[in-house]
C-alpha cells in the first residue's frame, strides 16, 4: 500500500532501487485458526471459554514489536562466561542478555510452568490450554522455552519420586513469580554421547556426613544460569550401564550463596540457541541430592519422567515453529507483487503454503492430542490404556513434528526469497533454532527406538493403532472425511503387519523402526484430524476436513527401510581413505 501511494505521488524516484512493504505478523491467537480449532477441539466449552483471554492477551503480546525486539535483540547478545574476578578469583559465572531474561519473565508470569500445577478450572484439559499458551509464547522466547521445558519436567519428577526435601524447590519451579521461579537444568549428556545414557561416566560418592558428593563431566548442560539440575550419576560400586545409575538433584549454589564445586569449562559455539546458555561443566566434588533410593538403580527411569514431558515440549517447539514459518510466510504473500501480481495469486505458491497448513494442522493434532492425555495422568482420570497411548505417542509425535518442522521452517525461509536468507530478516535464527529440535532429547532414529521399545514392553503399538482405528471407524461414511478415514484405516492396517511383525524380530526391527514410526505419526495424526475435520464440518467449517484429505492423499504409509547392503553403504564407509587431523 505504501509503495503504491508513493508509486501515486511520484517520490518512487528518488527511493533506492529495492523497496518492499515490510511482512508484518498477526496478532498470533487471532490469526491463527489453525491452533484456535485445535485448542477448543480439545477442550470443553467451558474451559475453552474460560481460557480463551489469556491465550489471546498472549497471542498478543508475543507478535507485537517490542517482543520481537527483545527476540531479535537476545539473538544478537550471546552469554560470555567470565571464569575470574578481576582479583583472580575463580567465578564462572554466566552472563545472559537482559532481553532473554525479560522474555522469560513474560512467559512464567502468563503461566508457562506454573499454569499445568495450579488448581484451574479448566480440570484436566489444563495441559490443553499449557500448550496452546507455549504455542504462542514460545517462537518470540529466543529459546527460553528450553530452561521452561527442563524445569517442567523437573517439577513432575521432583513430586512423583522426591522426598519433602525435593518437593519444597517445586513452589519455586511452578512460580507465576519471577523474582521467585527458579529454573532447572537438565545435566544427562556426556562424552560418550546424549543418546547412550548407560555409559554416564559421573561417578557419586557419599562422605561420612552422609552428604553426596559428584565428580564428573557434563558435557552439553544447557540452560546452565538454571538454579538447579537433575543429572544422572553412578554411585561408587554401583553396576555398570543404566541400571547402575542414580538421578540426583544438584544446585548451583550452596544455601550460603557459595559455588558448588561446579567449574565451566567453556560455553558451547552452536549453530542456533544462541542467547540461551549452554555450557561445559565439571563437576568437582559438587553437593547433591539422591531422588529416591540411591542404590535401587532407578535413575533412569526416574529421568525419563522429566524425558517424557520435555520431549512434548520439543514436539511444541516444532509445532510452534511450523506456525511462526507460516505466519511470516503469509505475511509475505500478503505484501508482496512478483511478475506483476500479488505473491499470494501465484498458484505455485498457494500451492507449497497449503502444504504447510497441512503439515501444521499435522503436528498440532499429534501434539495436542498428547497434551489431552498428559492432562489425564496428571490429573488422575487416565485409563490404564491412555497411560500407555501417551508413552507410545510420546516419542511418535516428538520425531515427526521435529523432522516436519525443519522442512517447514526452511520453505517459509525459501517463501521470502533472499530477503527469508538474510539476519535481519529474522528467518535465519528460526531456521537455527528449529535445527536443534531433532537433535534435543534424543534424535529421531533414538525416538524410534524408544518407541519400538515401549512397544515390546507395553503393548504400545496396538493400544496406539486400536486407538486411531477406534476414531475413523465410525467416520468411514461421513461425507467430508470418509475417504480419508478409509484411507487411514488401511494404513493402520499396513503398520500393525509391519509393526508385529518387526516385534516378532522378522527383517532388521532396528532399521525399520523409524519408517513405522513416521508412518504411525501421520496415520494418527489424520485420524485425528477426521474427526476434527468431522466436528469442524458440523458446525460449518469445511477446512480441517480437506486437511485431513490432503494429509491422506499425501500418502500415509512410507517406504520400508533401505536395503542398506544392496545400496553400497558399507564400501563407501570401510573403503575411505581418511585425510588431516580433524582440526577444521
Ligand atoms: C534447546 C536446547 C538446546 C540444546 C541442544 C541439544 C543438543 C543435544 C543435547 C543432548 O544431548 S539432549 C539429550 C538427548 N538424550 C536423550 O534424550 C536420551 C536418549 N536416550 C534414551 O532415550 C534412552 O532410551 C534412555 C537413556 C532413556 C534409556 O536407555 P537405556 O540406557 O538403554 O535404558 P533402558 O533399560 O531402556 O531403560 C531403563 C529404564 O528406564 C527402564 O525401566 P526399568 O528400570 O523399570 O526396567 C525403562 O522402561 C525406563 N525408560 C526408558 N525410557 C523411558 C522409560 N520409561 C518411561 N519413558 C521412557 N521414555
């Protein structure tokens, strides 16, 4: 508009040669009917009407200016460690940009670690209206959404498996309180890698005070300003491997405001999370605590509590990007001509943005569906059945909103052209920061494993296929989603043959537990979305039911493993001949 009035009054002239109205983006509750839908699909009226102003005073707050201000400026400042005092003494400690602790501050006073603790009414849909609101926080929190994902989860293990001690720091992890929230870190990967927790080399001593005692590396901590972390560690004498380890909770400072033997051995150069603090630790004799019996070998699966809920916290991240991609790539389309014509007639284009819509509408299905069931167990009304649905959904639902979320993000960057591959544009430090979704709380081959994993030990296959069956079997007539339902009934078919048949160990389970897994996440996920698509037509709206087809059409089921043998891999690895030092 402003370049035509300008084009009107003749100054065009005098302008430089490239001069664009700029993208603005939405108040992100109103303009997103996708995650609106969604939100209210998952609640009760009631609820959905109880919730519905402080998820729109949030949408908001995180698309106006002086947020995306913040963003970009928390983006542009770093942490620097600063080990010494000017007097030499030893310090370490971690400077933050004030913006991202602001953001931060925005997102525990709406209630992003506080709300699912709290007595709401929205009963046990408050993990429903918790996503909703990280959705819309999360994507302008420059990646504070990482010391709030660990603390969550902190908070549910300290209460499921604490002593009072334990339980006493949950006020602060769930305060609405800035001054007064704490936040956790999450202490688990080492040397030997983030996925092989089994070989944690950390090793815990108890003193003759009775006190415990950490000496160890950790050597990917993020989020290290956090006041506190829960890490694994393997007392002395304790087993070999994960039934060895113990999960301990660990504070920065002693009570007396102290260091806790805790030396940071440097910041960590990433590609992208770059206002959020990720650190080298060595742990030097630090002071812990043992969350619940320190030799019954249980850490590991005390972890996997707070695993559990970070990992669905890493699904809305993806969500969340998948959401601020589009909206920034409609944005565009909403200003700018090419060939003579608005971006937003071109077919091509129309085209690749209702594909993301699709792949939005995907990831948010899967994962306010988890939130649904989250909300369950949380609140004591889930079935034995559910219970074992969210641990096989769980990792499901991680890995493909992850995968789905790099290339969305990286089509909304190709949807701004150059413009989408420079800094300022803002894009770049979305696509950064999406690229740590796969890789944060176990990669996606890991993920698939977990799955196959929770398969063998509880059923979690069936439970997950019988579910989605149970949803599209009544729609397979429905005249807006039936063929998509008939569709997703096949491919629940195809899956559960492959899926047993992986279990009964046929063929290499291991290779093709990533294909089942992909496969079962956008099976569920349309079934999810025909009977969506089923509830939004009843009530006029056609949209959600086209998703839902377009989601089937796009084929449901995808290729088996590869054959890697017959494809060369192992000549290609073996026979290369490996040149330098490996210094880059
Ligand atoms: C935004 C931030 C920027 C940061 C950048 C990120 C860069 C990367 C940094 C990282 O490294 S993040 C950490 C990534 N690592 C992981 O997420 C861990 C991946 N590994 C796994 O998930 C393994 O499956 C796991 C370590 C949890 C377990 O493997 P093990 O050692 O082979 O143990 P095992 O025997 O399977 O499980 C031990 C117990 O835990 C069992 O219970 P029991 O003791 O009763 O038999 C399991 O049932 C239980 N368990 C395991 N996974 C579970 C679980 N229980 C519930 N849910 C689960 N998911």
């Amino acid at each position: 508009m402003l370049i035509a009035l300008m084009r009107a009054q003749n100054k065009l002239s005098a302008m430089p040669n490239f001069l664009q109205d700029p993208p603005l983006l939405p108040d992100s509750w109103g303009s997103d009917r996708a995650l609106r839908e969604a939100t209210r699909f998952h609640l009760d009226e009631a609820s959905f009407a109880a919730a519905e102003e402080q998820l729109a005073a949030m949408g908001a707050t995180a698309t106006r200016p002086e947020t995306l201000a913040l963003a970009a400026r928390a983006e542009r400042e770093p942490p620097i460690h600063v080990p010494y005092a000017a007097w030499g003494e030893r310090v370490d400690e971690i400077r933050v940009s004030d913006a991202y602790i602001e953001l931060g501050r925005i997102g525990v006073r709406a209630g992003v670690t506080g709300l699912p603790y709290e007595d709401t009414p929205y009963g046990a849909g408050a993990r429903v209206v918790w996503g909703a609101l990280l959705a819309l926080w999360g994507p302008s929190s420059a990646l504070y959404s990482c010391p709030v994902a660990m603390t969550d989860g902190a908070a549910r293990t300290l209460l499921l498996h604490g002593d009072l001690d334990d339980i006493a720091v949950v006020g602060r992890l769930t305060s609405r309180d800035p001054d007064h929230a704490w936040t956790s870190g999450q202490w688990m990967t080492e040397t030997a890698g983030g996925s092989d927790v089994g070989r944690t080399g950390t090793v815990a001593s108890r003193g003759p005070d009775g006190a415990w005692r950490l000496t160890g590396t950790k050597w990917f901590t993020s989020a290290t300003t956090s006041e506190m972390a829960l890490t694994l560690a393997r007392p002395e004498g304790a087993a070999e491997g994960s039934k060895g380890l113990t999960l301990f909770r660990i504070h920065r400072l002693l009570d007396d405001g102290t260091r806790n033997n805790i030396v940071v051995r440097r910041l960590k150069d990433k590609l992208g999370t770059r206002a959020l603090p990720t650190a080298e630790l060595e742990l030097e004799g630090a002071l812990a605590w043992p969350i619940g019996d320190p030799y019954d070998g249980g850490g590991v699966r005390r972890i996997s509590t707070m695993l559990n809920i970070t990992r669905i916290h890493n699904s809305w991240g993806a969500t969340a990007a998948i959401g601020r991609g589009l909206a920034w790539a409609r944005a565009y389309a909403r200003v700018r001509d090419v060939f003579g014509r608005p971006l937003r007639s071109m077919s091509a284009h129309r085209a690749t943005l209702s594909d993301m819509a699709v792949d939005y509408a995907a990831s948010l299905a899967l994962t306010m569906r988890c939130c649904e069931l989250m909300g369950r167990v949380e609140h004591g009304v889930a079935t034995e059945t559910e219970v074992t649905l969210l641990r096989g959904l769980t990792p499901v639902t991680k890995l493909a909103t992850g995968r789905w979320s790099i290339a969305a993000v990286t089509e909304a960057m190709e949807s701004l052209g150059g413009v989408g591959y420079c800094e300022d544009s803002t894009l770049p430090a979305l696509v950064r920061n999406t690229h740590v979704i796969p890789i944060w709380e176990g990669t996606t081959n890991v993920l698939a494993l977990d799955f196959l994993r929770a398969a063998a030990r509880s059923g979690a296959l069936e439970v997950l296929i019988e579910d989605a069956r149970a949803t599209v079997d009544p729609l397979k007539e429905d005249p807006h989603v039936g063929t998509a339902a008939v569709a997703c009934r096949d491919a629940l078919s195809e899956l559960k043959l492959r899926g047993r048949s992986m279990l009964d160990g046929a063929g290499d389970p291991e290779a093709a537990a990533r294909s089942l897994a992909m496969g079962l996440a956008t099976s569920y996920a349309c079934a999810r979305l025909c009977a969506q698509g089923r509830w939004a037509a009843e009530r006029g709206d056609l949209r959600t039911a086209a998703t839902a087809a377009r989601l089937a059409e796009r084929g449901l089921v995808p290729a088996k493993a590869p054959r890697h043998l017959e494809l060369g891999m192992d000549d290609e690895i073996d026979r290369a001949a490996p040149v330098g030092d490996g210094r880059a």
